[in-house]
C-alpha cells in the first residue's frame, strides 16, 4: 500500500476567543505533525472567527461567518485542496445539527464529547453516518494513552480474569464558584440545561468514566444507581455524582464524579 503522501487537512467549528478545549484540540491535532488547521468557523461572531483565524496564520477566505456557509464552501473547493474532516468543539445543543452538515457534505467529522444534547439526537446521528459510510469520531481522549492501551490488551486476552470489582473517578474543582456570574464563558454554557441536555458534570466528565471503565475492561455497565447532587445556589444542572454499577459480566463497580470538590484540578483514574 502507497504510504500517505501529505497532511490530513482539517477544519474546526468553535474554539474562537474566549473558548478552552478548541485550543485542546488542536494542540492535540498537531502533535505528531500529520495534520494541520487549514479552515474554521471559530465562533458565531465573524469578529472573533477573523481574529482567531488571524492567530493561527489562515487564509482570510477559508475562515467562515457560519458552519453551513463553511459546509457548502469547502464542499466545492478541489479535491486537493478542501478539508478531509471537521472538529466540532461547540457547547452541545449544536453538536448534531453541524455533524449533519459536514456529514451531508461529504465530510469526515471529529466530534467532543458528548456526542449530542439527547440521546434522540444521537440515534440520528447514527442512522446518518451509517447511511453516509463516513468517519464519526468521538473525542474520548485518554483511550489514546499507552498504559490504557496496554491494560485494554490485558483484558482482552484474559490476564486480568473476570471482572469483580471497578472502580472509576473524576474529580475537578472547576465550578466551584459562581463562575456564570462571574463572566466565566467556558462554566456559563456547562451549567445551562438549554446549551448542555439533562447532564451536568455526569456529561462532562462521567463519559470519560464510564467510557475508560468500558474500553479497558470490555465489559459493558448494565444497570446503576446514581446520588446526583447540587451544592451551589441557582444550579439546575448536577455538580456531583456517586453511583453504583453493575457489569454485563457480573461485577460490580463504583463511580465518583464531582467538578465541586476543593483541590482537585483533573483527577481521572481507574481501579478495574
């Protein structure tokens, strides 16, 4: 087989001023050198998409006044010259309705989790990408990391044995102050049921739970019994979780998530 020949070409929507986990993405993108940002709709505000793709040395005509506008546009540029996928880094009441677009356009797309706002939305997106034959990436990142690599293998060929006992925590620090009201953009829209769905910090940081517990182990969580809890005033949404899992298998498993506990500033790990 022909080896790849240049860098994988790809486009971003969100991660303008102001956001956080844009920036993430793309230092990730660009770590191993074989792939570079060439085209973006950073924001919904064309000042800001401008200033960012000013930043990252873009040429002025691919940075996009809307996701659609950029859809369409980079659709009909040359084969050797469009995108090959787009990252989608936007809060997630917009994330199937832009995976739509770049998907009915022909495009390959990187999504962050969660994966959409509804669970109607995701079973949507699903059919689509089936029907479509294109790639749909879910960007649960610490899959990528050799000793969860290597501890997935462990399993798989069945060192580790049975599964009796998992244990998964997340523990951040991240909303407990009143950002919203402090102007804090990246907590305004995580702790708004109408821009994050029905979970709080269990979208937030659960998935990369329960995703790490699965993908490790292979053995899916079957039933839970989750204590979702909101400590500060005028929060809807959960800050913190404990939950008891059981496994397909039949093992057991706890959960504990928070983004209110003192101290902890990104504290994933796993006992399976």
């Amino acid at each position: 087989m022909e080896s790849w020949k240049r860098k994988l070409r790809m486009g971003m929507v969100g991660g303008g001023q102001g956001a956080f986990i844009g920036g993430v993405h793309r230092i990730a993108a660009t770590l191993d050198q074989q792939i570079e940002v060439v085209a973006g709709c950073f924001s919904r505000h064309p000042e800001n998409t401008r200033i960012t793709g000013a930043e990252l040395y873009l040429d002025a005509n691919r940075c996009y006044n809307s996701y659609a506008e950029m859809a369409a546009a980079e659709a009909v540029l040359p084969e050797n010259e469009r995108i090959d996928f787009v990252s989608i880094v936007t809060p997630n009441i917009s994330h199937f309705e832009i995976a739509k677009t770049f998907l009915e356009a022909g495009f390959h797309v990187v999504c962050d989790k969660p994966m959409t706002y509804s669970l109607d939305e995701a079973e949507a997106l699903v059919k689509l990408v089936e029907d479509s034959g294109l790639v749909f990436a879910l960007t649960h990142n610490y899959t990528g990391h050799p000793l969860v690599r290597h501890a997935r293998a462990l399993f798989a060929e069945g060192s580790m044995g049975q599964i009796r006992k998992g244990i998964v925590e997340y523990l951040q620090d991240f909303l407990m102050v009143p950002h919203k009201k402090l102007g804090q953009k990246q907590a305004a829209w995580r702790v708004d049921p109408a821009q994050s769905g029905i979970g709080g910090t269990m979208g937030d940081v659960g998935t990369h739970c329960v995703n790490l517990l699965e993908y490790v182990t292979g053995d899916p969580i079957s039933e839970l019994c989750a204590d979702k809890s909101t400590f500060l005033p005028d929060r809807v949404l959960d800050e913190d979780v404990n939950a008891l899992l059981r496994f397909k298998g039949g093992g057991k498993g706890v959960l504990s998530i928070s983004q209110v506990a003192t101290g902890e500033e990104n504290g994933l790990g796993a006992v399976p």
